[in-house]
C-alpha cells in the first residue's frame, strides 16, 4: 500500500483505505501497521497530536543492499577464517605423519593412560587411610562433638530455668519431652 501511493499517511487513512484496497479488517490494521514500524519496514513520527506513517520503496532498496553488503562481509571473514584454519590444520599435520614409530608411541601412551586410570583406582581404594582425610575427619569430629555439648549444656539450662520456674521434677521434664536417663555431655 505504502509503495503504491507512495504517500504518508495518518492511522485513520489507513485504517480506511487498508480494508478496500489490500482487503485487511479494519481490526488488525493497527497491529499489523505496528509489526511493520518494529520491523523497520515502515517509518513513523509524532508531529504535534498526530502520527504520521511512511514508506518508500527507495528505503526497501537500500535496506537490502545494507543487508547484502554486511552478508558479503561476512562470507568475507568467514572465508579468511576458514583458510586460517586449513593451514593450522596443514601446519599440525606436519610431523604427524603415520609411520611406525608414531604408531609405537601412541600404543605406549594408551597403555601408560591405563596404567594411570588403574593407579587412580588403586589410591581412591586407599582415600580413607590418607592422612589429610583423616585429619579433616578429626576436625569435623571436633566441631560436632563441640556442637553437641552446646546443644546439651543448653538444655541443661532450660531443665534448669523450668525446674526454678514452675517446680517441676527433672525426671518428670525428661519424660515430657523424650530426653534420656543417661543423657550427658560427650567426653
């Protein structure tokens, strides 16, 4: 429609002239109009309380030849890139070439690969008897065995603030709430 009339136009042109001569419901006008606007495929501008609203083929035209000269750029780059990378592929080749010796070399890496996997293996068996292991569990232990006798001198002192303040027998505060006869710190 733009390029036929070759015109600017305000919404409510559009919205009449839209319906007869490109057969689209006046409904949908104003969506399409605003896919075309976020598309850039027409321009739009506030002058004053109106919206006005354009396109030109002359645009479209040199749209698409911005469009294929950033393509044909980077065909272009692409292009040196893959050169680049056949010759590094041409220069890691060099000394790579299959012969005998080579072969050797890439059987003893495997079986030194297996050997190493196997060695891995053998010392995670061992993990449990590595000193650092053990030391970490000692700290570990320490901290919780720590927590612990906290957790339990606190609730000797609620024992204590509930037998001051209501009367009550410490087996009696025991049985209620399900703490043992020979509960106690841990040595």
């Amino acid at each position: 429609l733009y390029f036929a009339q070759k015109d600017v136009f305000q919404l409510k042109d559009i919205e009449k002239i839209a319906p007869k001569e490109k057969g689209i419901t006046s409904m949908s006008v104003k969506e399409i109009l605003q896919s075309l606007v976020d598309d850039g495929m027409v321009d739009t501008d506030r002058i004053g309380t109106s919206n006005y609203f354009w396109a030109f083929p002359s645009k479209a035209l040199h749209a698409r030849k911005r469009k294929l000269e950033e393509l044909e750029s980077q065909f272009a780059e692409s292009s040196q890139k893959k050169e680049a990378l056949q010759k590094s592929i041409e220069k890691a080749k060099i000394g790579r070439e299959d012969t005998a010796e080579r072969a050797a070399l890439m059987e003893e890496l495997a079986a030194l690969r297996q050997k190493k996997e196997q060695l891995k293996a053998e010392i995670d068996k061992y993990r449990e008897c590595d000193p650092d292991i053990i030391e970490e569990m000692r700290q570990t232990n320490k901290v919780a065995k720590e927590a612990a006798n906290r957790w339990t001198d606190n609730i000797f002192s609620i024992k204590s603030w509930a037998k001051r303040k209501f009367g009550f027998e410490e087996r009696r505060i025991d049985k209620s709430f399900g703490i043992p006869e020979d509960f106690d710190y841990i040595d």
